[in-house]
C-alpha cells in the first residue's frame, strides 16, 4: 500500500522519470544489492535525465527545423570541399555562446539547408533555443502582423531567440519595406543573439541585392550581420559593395589599398590593418560546393 501511494504522489508532483526508475528497481533484483543512498541517487539521475529529454523535444519543436538533421549524419565524403575539423568546432556552439552569426552560401543542391539545420539543432542540443524560418516567408509574416497589431510582439519573439536561421536569405530582391523589416530583425539580434544565414549568393553580392531598394539600409543590414567578422578564405575576384564593409578609411583611401573587394585566398592569422580592416583571427571557414561556411565572426578593432 505504501509503495502505491508513492507513486501516486511522484506522478502527481510531475516526476514521472523518478516514478519509472522506481518500477524498474522494483521489478529487477538487481538493484537488492544497493544501499539506499544509491538507489536514491539513480531516481534522482533518472529525473534529471528525463527532464533534459522533455526540454530538448520542447526546443526541438519550437525550433521547427526544415531537416531533421544532425552533425553526426553530415557527409564528408562528398565533393564539396567540406573541413570536418571546422564543423565539428561548430557544433560544439561557442559561436552561439559568443553571440557571433553563422553565414552558410553555395549552390543550389550543395547541401547548404541540412547543414545549417544540423548546426542549428547541435545548438540546441547544448541548451540554446533556435528557431529556422525561410526569409521570404518571415518577411510576408511581419507584413502581415503589422497589419493586425502583432507587429512589435512578433519582433519581440525572434529578438530573445539564440540562434534564428533565415534561409533562402535575398533569394529575391527585398522591396524597400522588406528591407526595413530585415534590419529590425538583425539589428535587435545584432551581438546579443547568433544569426545563421543561408544563401545561394556569394556574400559580395548581398549589397547589390539589397541595395535595389535603398543602399543606405543595405548598408545598415550588411554592418550588423559582418560586424564581426574574421575570415581566412576571401570570397572571390568580384568586386564587393560597399567597401565601408572592409574598411573604416575614406572612399578612395579603401579603394587604394584593395580595390577588388574581399580577394586574396589563404590570409591566415593576419595582425590588425591600417583603417580598422577586417582581420583574420582564429577564422572558422570552409568551402560548401564553390560556396562558403563561415563561423565564429568578429571584427577587429
């Protein structure tokens, strides 16, 4: 009788992992043997487990990940010049706990969305919450709430997110008021909370993209994703707009010292530049399919 009513009050007070390690220690002989001390332990590690397991399937559906995907099922052996070393130093999260963003580009079909869904639930795994969201479908989401007065409290919610990831990032030209509600994404998220973007433009086309509505909000947006960021592979031979990005000097001092953009592979471990340019410590990156992953972001200053 007695054993009955406790668990009856373990249910009721919600300690249902405590209320199973009791049935299995009940029905198994193996456990005569502990002393009590013990036996009380394993309820204690059984309750413990088991509310870690109810947090983690909470944040994993909250998340709404397209992919169910994990670091450990990530291909390396496909052609796409991915660096293990690099993902799996990703997934450990301290980019996350650093408030740094994630920028995943490359082409359609190279696997880009399963690998940042993959990070994205290796963060979660860790304790963060994260949330995945297609850009064009956010942005027609805050359209459409500051139509009917969710507007503020919709901006509110994707702020206290630790990791918000936007794929299908300009797979079209924003208007100029998408491009406004972006920047109040970002900028409330900007060194507080972990960005992941992933795109099918290289990153020194983003501006162009952005700066079809209003230059000056491209701008703004591009400085708060890139502020902090470090890199040790340079994107490509295309001019990159603006150069404001790569360097604090005037128009033709900047233009001076590089005018090609963000070139020159292999800068490893580069010291500060003259005018603040961005520099390469410690970089995380490497090559996703002719595209790029780039991680644990900051700018030197």
């Amino acid at each position: 009788m007695l054993i009955n009513q406790t668990r009856d009050k373990l249910e009721a007070l919600g300690l249902f992992g405590m209320l199973l390690g009791l049935r299995e220690q009940l029905e198994s002989s193996q456990y005569l043997s502990l002393s009590f001390d013990e036996r009380l332990g394993l309820l204690v590690d059984r309750e413990a487990e088991a509310r870690d397991s109810r947090r983690l399937a909470l944040r994993l559906k909250a998340a709404k990940l397209r992919q169910e995907a994990a670091v450990e099922d990530i291909d390396f052996r496909a052609p796409r010049g991915l660096d293990r070393s690099v993902i799996m130093s990703l997934a450990q999260a301290s980019w996350v706990a650093a408030h740094h963003n994630l920028l995943i580009t490359g082409p359609t079909g190279a696997g880009k969305s399963f690998i940042g869904c993959a990070l994205a639930h290796a963060a979660i795994r860790r304790g963060h919450t994260a949330l995945y969201m297609r850009t064009p479908r956010l942005l027609a989401d805050l359209a459409l709430s500051r139509g009917d007065g969710r507007y503020v409290r919709r901006l509110a919610h994707l702020a206290k997110v630790g990791v918000l990831v936007l794929d299908d990032f300009l797979l079209t030209p924003p208007s100029v008021i998408e491009a406004k509600d972006l920047l109040e994404v970002i900028d409330d998220r900007s060194q507080v909370r972990s960005t992941l973007v992933i795109s099918q433009l290289p990153i020194e086309s983003w501006h162009p993209s952005l700066a079809a509505g209003d230059p000056t909000l491209a701008d703004a947006i591009l400085d708060r994703l890139l502020s902090r960021i470090r890199d040790k592979k340079r994107y490509s031979e295309s001019p990159v707009t603006p150069r404001s990005l790569i360097s604090r000097g005037g128009p033709q001092e900047r233009a001076g010292r590089d005018n090609r953009g963000l070139i020159d592979a292999s800068v490893t471990e580069a010291g500060p530049r003259e005018g603040g340019e961005y520099a390469s410590q410690d970089p995380e990156v490497t090559r996703l399919g002719g595209g790029t992953v780039m991680g644990a972001l900051r700018r030197h200053r």
